[in-house]
C-alpha cells in the first residue's frame, strides 16, 4: 500500500505526498487505537477476574470468624462466585484465541510497537489473575477447614478440587499468557534480530 497508493507518486510529487499522508496518518491512528482498545478492554476482563480472585480470597480468609450458619452461607456464595469467576476466565481464554487482525497496511515499525505492548499488557495481567488463583488456593488451604463442620468442609472441597487445574489466560490453545513466556519472546526476537542483520 506504502509502494502504490492509489497510483500517486508520493516519493517524487509534494502534491500526492500531501494527499497519501492526508490518508495514511488518519488510518494508522486509527489501527493503533482499535488494537489498544482491545487490549484494554482485555485487561479490564482480566482485572475483573483477578478482583473477584482477590474478593474470595479474602472471604475464604474471613470464614473461621463467622457463625456456623452464616459460614455456611457464605461458602456457598463462594462457590457460586468462583464459579461465575472460571467462567468468565473460560470465556476470555476463547476471546484471545482468534489471530491477530490482518495489519498488512502498517508500517512495519508500528506495528512490531503496538504488538509488543498488547502482548506484554495480556501477559502482565495473565499473570496476575494466575498469582490471585494461587493466593485463592493457599487461603483455602490456610483457612482453617480441619476444625469447620461437615458441610463447610465439603464445600471447601469442592473448592479445592477446582483449584488444581490452573487458572491462566491463554493465547490459541498452546501458549498461556505469562511474564516469563513475555520475556522468552522478547529473547527469542531479538536472537532472531540480531541473526538476521549479521546475515544482512
């Protein structure tokens, strides 16, 4: 598109380099928005999720200070939450499996910029919402379950028993969204980078 824009000649005419950047800058401004709307609409998904981890954390922290009946109701307020909450994570893991949108059109330099930040805000806040699932998992742990009744200890179970597959966002159905996966990435281009202009 940069080569042959509509037949101008933008490199060797002012009048088409004026009309060519009037509609490049507006469409490359646009693009660079979309993708950070996106990703901040993913990571307000994710800190929703991470809040909610954070929520019953607490209320599991809290359980050995209640009355056994309100105990009760308030594990199952827990495990109705935590699984509201794992549905959400569920629907935001089939959010981000979709590829990449086509940004053929975007200068090369933008684009790797703009990637690279969506990547890293999606990574930040995977791992987050993942370290929030551990802190969940220990406090449910720490809880005090042995000296509750039968019934709290039953549902704490249930609890438990989701708690030991891993709570994470993931990108496609391969890859989970983490700062040490960001971090690998980044090592691997820049090996790749730095291979390609010694070639070159």
């Amino acid at each position: 598109m940069e080569q042959g824009f509509y037949g101008l000649q933008q490199r060797t005419n002012i009048v088409h380099y004026i009309v060519y950047i009037s509609v490049i800058l507006p469409m490359m401004f646009t693009t660079a928005c979309t993708v950070q709307a996106k990703l901040l609409t993913t990571c307000c998904s994710v800190r929703y999720c991470e809040t909610m981890l954070y929520v019953l954390t607490m209320k599991v922290n809290n359980l050995h200070r209640l009355p056994k009946e309100a105990a009760r109701e308030e594990v199952r307020d827990i495990i109705y939450v935590h699984q509201r909450t794992l549905d959400c994570i569920a629907l935001l893991v089939t959010a981000l499996r979709p590829a990449e949108m086509d940004v053929k059109f975007v200068n090369i330099a933008i684009l790797f910029f703009v990637l690279t930040i969506e990547t890293f805000g999606q990574c930040y806040v995977g791992t987050r919402v993942s370290n929030q699932a551990d802190e969940l998992t220990k406090a449910v742990y720490a809880c005090g379950w042995q000296d509750a009744d039968h019934e709290i200890q039953q549902n704490l179970l249930m609890i438990l028993h989701r708690t030991q597959l891993p709570i994470s966002i993931q990108a496609g159905k391969f890859c989970f969204v983490n700062m040490e996966c960001f971090q690998k990435m980044v090592n691997t281009s820049y090996s790749f980078y730095i291979v390609l202009k010694d070639a070159f």
